[in-house]
C-alpha cells in the first residue's frame, strides 16, 4: 500500500462514527499521524491514531484540539470533517431547538475548524495544506423529513467554495465528498446484492447497492493527496450514481 501521508498531520473530525473512523484508519494506514476527535473514541486501534474525546460545539473546543495536535504529533496539514448530526422531523413540527443543534455541528463546526485550522496552517508554513468537508447527495435532493439536515448540507457545499476561494491563495486546497445513500455497519456483507436494496432505492441508484464507509474514506483521502493538487472547491458525489438518476426521474415525472 502506498504511504501517500507519512510525516503529515491529520486531524479527523467525527472519528467515532462510520466514515470518520473508515477514514481515520485509511488515513493512519498510509502512514499519517491521526489525531481522530469525537464525542467518543474511534472504535479502531492504530499506533498513529491518538484519540481526542472531545465536543466540538463547546466553547474553545477548536483552538484547545489543535494546540493539542501541534503538541504531538506537530502542525496539522490535512483536515477530514466527518462530524455531523442527523435525525428526521417533519418540518411541521420543526423547532428553534433542532435547527440550532443540526447546524452548530454541520455547519458552524466545519466552518470554524477550517478557519481556524487554515489559520495555523499559514502560521506554521504548511505546504500542500488540504480540507475536505463532508456534504451529501441530500444537499442537492430533498425529503420532507430532513429539510433541516439538507437545509444544512447545502449550505456545507457552498461554505467548501467559500473557502476553497479564501484559502487558495495560502496554498490550501479545499473540497468536499457528498455521500449518497449509505450500509449500515452490519450490513455490508450484503451492500454488493441487488436484493439488498428497496424497490425505490433500486430504481434511484444505478450501481444497484449501498455504498460502505470505505468508499468514501478513498474519496477523502484522493481529495486529500497529491494526486488532487489541482482540485479545489469541488465536490466529489460517491453516490452510485444516484445525482444522475435523480435528475432523470425529475425529467421523467415532468
């Protein structure tokens, strides 16, 4: 396996959950120091993954996650965002309450952690600098049950233009990996069949499974290597080709 990130920093936001630990080890298994951050440890075990339990939505949170990423392991030079919140409500019964929670982590989190970590990337003279936010497919499509979590993804994918524009000339380069329609951890065995799939969901994802965490971990770290150094403020759909379906549908119904 190629070391596409030894000697780098990364800092993996969302560690404890699916794609956040999919990437933590993927990033660690090409020989990145990790510092992986969470509300929980990430469940996988690396010499090279140093665990931060830790609330990005409290006061000086982001500051104090850095200063403890530069203290052991050095400057941060890559940033995964894979913290995000989730959860349905029908927009009927929507409250001031679950707007504020929904965005303080998908939106006013990533947008502070590339602030501030795109700050100490320029302080520390950091070469090659990458973010790569997490979006989704229901930034573009809509249900009437997730208005606010779209609502939330949407913005995520122009905040990553954003700062892709701000931080470019810095040299760092910032992109964004918008999921399609996930496995559920104890399902992967069975992501590859057909079958596995909901008469809908078949018809809406041309590749006829589910994706699976590791996927899309191999979409953040391309955006995140060299191999990327000429892409920023892109977002890059590993959906199975379920945007363009969609889309079709759309025609189809008109």
């Amino acid at each position: 396996m190629a070391n596409r990130f030894t000697d780098r920093t990364v800092l993996v936001t969302g560690a404890a959950g699916q794609i956040g630990t999919a990437c933590a080890a993927a990033f660690a298994a090409e020989g990145a120091d990790v510092v992986a951050v969470d509300r929980a440890r990430c469940p996988v075990e690396y010499d090279g993954i140093f665990n931060l339990v830790e609330d990005l939505t409290a006061d000086g949170a982001i500051p104090a996650i850095f200063d403890a990423a530069e203290a052991r392991f050095g400057p941060v030079s890559v940033i995964a965002q894979c913290a995000a919140g989730h959860g349905r409500m029908p927009y009927l019964q929507l409250t001031p309450e679950r707007i504020d929670e929904v965005f303080a982590i998908n939106v006013k989190v990533p947008l502070l952690v590339g602030s501030i970590g795109g700050a100490r990337m320029v302080e520390h003279g950091v070469i090659g600098g990458s973010i790569v936010n997490l979006t989704s497919i229901s930034g573009v499509i809509s249900h009437a049950e997730s208005v606010a979590y779209e609502a939330s993804k949407g913005a995520v994918t122009m905040a990553t233009k954003g700062m892709a524009n701000a931080l470019a000339p810095h040299g760092i380069r910032v992109n964004a990996v918008g999921p399609g329609v996930m496995v559920k951890l104890q399902e992967i065995d069975g992501v590859r069949e057909p079958d596995a799939l909901a008469p809908f969901e078949r018809q809406r994802i041309p590749l006829r499974r589910y994706g699976t965490p590791d996927e899309i971990a191999e979409a953040v770290l391309f955006l995140s290597s060299g191999a990327a150094s000429y892409i920023t403020g892109t977002v890059l759909y590993a959906d199975g080709g379920a945007l363009s379906a969609w889309a079709s549908h759309e025609e189809e119904a008109a």
